[in-house]
C-alpha cells in the first residue's frame, strides 16, 4: 500500500472541507440554513431555477408549450445561484426539500402545488397540458423509458466524470477512467437508438428528448466540462444530427437563455418573467442557435 492511499475510518465524520470547487455548499444534512421567501410573480407558474442542465430541461418544455399556444403554461422564472447557497432558504427547501434546482410551484390551483426533480416537472407539465408525453401505452412506456434512462444516468456524467475532470481539486486517474468509460457508454447508447429513431422515444419529439439534451446534446456539441476532445465526441455522429435538429427549434434556443449566469452576455437570461424578455438582441442570437 502506498503511503498516499486513503484507508477509510471505521465511521466517517465531516471533519474537514471536502475540497473541489463547490466545498462551499457541500454538507451532509439537509433543510434550511437561512430565512428567506421565495419571490412570486404574476404567471399561474413559478420556477426557481438556474441555467444547469437540469434546469434547462424545464425552460425547454414551458416555451415549447408555449410555442403551441398554451397560454397557461406562461411563467416566472426567478434565478437560483446556487453557488451562493439560495437553494437553502427557507422558502426554496418548502418547495423543494432536496435543495437542488429546478423547483416548480403550480399556482393555478389551489392551494398551489409543489414539483420537484426535473424528470417529474416534465412529466407533470406533459399531463397537465396534454403535449409532448405520447398517450398510447406502448409509445408511452417507450418516452418514459428514455426520460428515466437520463434520470438514472446523468448522474455518472455530471457528479461522476464532470466532477472528477473538471472539479476536485485534484486528477484522480483511476476516477476519470471509470466515469469516462460510463459516459461513453452512454453515449453509444444514445447513438446506436439514434441510428434507428429520429428523436429518442420515436418518430416524435417528446419530454424524453427535452430532457436528455441538456446533458447528453451538451456534450456532443462541447458546452460542458471541457471535454469535448477528451471524449471525442465528435465520433457520435447520430447524436450530432439530433442536437443539431433541436438546436433548430427556437423554443430550445430560448430555453437554453432562461437562468443561465455563463457564455456570452447576449445569450443570457438571468431571470423571465414575459415573452418580451427575449428583445431584439436576444432574437439575433436566437437565430444564430448560440
């Protein structure tokens, strides 16, 4: 055994900041750790929120209702910087008792009804405005089946082998290998479905694609991690063609603006609250799919 090799104590303690770059607001317990109220908007639905991926799925599915003319799913979306500790307020854990982005409040109804997890706000939205989450058993159980794929799997891609590349304080080799080796795997999952199928689920576009774009379309097109050429993305070329397509529709291209705090200034939207958010600078990027 090396003199470096970590042997782990009979019982752990948090004794110590456990290093990387979000050390700030790691902790193991839950709850809130200050007072503060959520804000509320005019909109029947609230989101509190942040441009992640995870939070990039929901902004998709509300301007893609929107886009078809469901005036109800018109909505506020209030920035959740989460690196700052927001997503333990008082008012943010009541919404969502996890304290992770995005957290959804229902306001058309009441009293209100609370969401949380991505994977369940879209499929929440997808019944209660009947659009995007086929009805036929068989397609159905199909979408659910790429949108719980993605739950399940995103979190190798993002906690696994983005936090190990890109944010512990230091390479641990065999950690990078094992994470790497998964994602690949996952996106030769993706690309063998997409050889088969115009969209993850079927022919239709679908809760299943919004959701598994923001992480896996991401990294096809290089917007996370940096790792772009350490994975060699460019090989999947059916996950290419789909991110591309949907990187076609200007609900996608707007969606991906909403909360997001990185990139450009002009493609940033840190908090929406009305379509007219989105004004003439922003439609110029808009069209050039940044």
């Amino acid at each position: 055994m090396s003199e470096n090799e970590y042997v782990p104590p009979e019982v752990w303690t948090w004794n110590k900041p456990s290093g990387g770059q979000f050390a700030s607001i790691n902790r193991p317990i839950a709850g809130p750790t200050h007072e503060k109220a959520l804000p509320v908007g005019r909109h029947p639905l609230q989101l509190y929120s942040l441009g992640t991926p995870n939070g990039v799925k929901v902004t998709i599915m509300l301007e893609e209702l929107l886009a078809l003319g469901h005036s109800g799913a018109e909505y506020d979306a209030w920035l959740v910087r989460i690196a700052d500790g927001e997503q333990f307020g008082s008012g943010f854990v009541a919404v969502n008792p996890n304290s992770k982005i995005p957290a959804l409040l229902d306001r058309s109804v009441a009293p209100p009804v609370r969401v949380f997890e991505s994977g369940s706000i879209l499929v929440y939205l997808a019944e209660k405005f009947g659009a995007f989450l086929p009805k036929e058993a068989r397609a159905r159980a199909e979408c659910l089946s790429w949108l719980f794929w993605q739950v399940g799997s995103a979190p190798y891609l993002g906690g696994g082998f983005g936090h190990f590349y890109a944010y512990a304080p230091s390479k641990i080799e065999y950690a990078i290998d094992r994470f790497a080796m998964e994602v690949k795997r996952q996106m030769d999952v993706l690309e063998r479905r997409l050889a088969e199928s115009e969209y993850v689920a079927g022919p239709e576009y679908t809760v299943a694609d919004m959701a598994i774009f923001p992480w896996y379309g991401g990294l096809a097109k290089g917007w996370l991690y940096g790792a772009a050429q350490f994975l060699s993305v460019h090989e999947y070329r059916n996950v290419q063609r789909w991110a591309d397509k949907l990187l076609e529709r200007p609900a996608v291209r707007r969606g991906r603006m909403v909360n997001r705090v990185s990139g450009e200034p002009s493609s940033q939207l840190h908090e929406r609250h009305d379509a007219r958010d989105f004004d003439t600078r922003t439609q110029d990027k808009l069209s050039a799919g940044s």
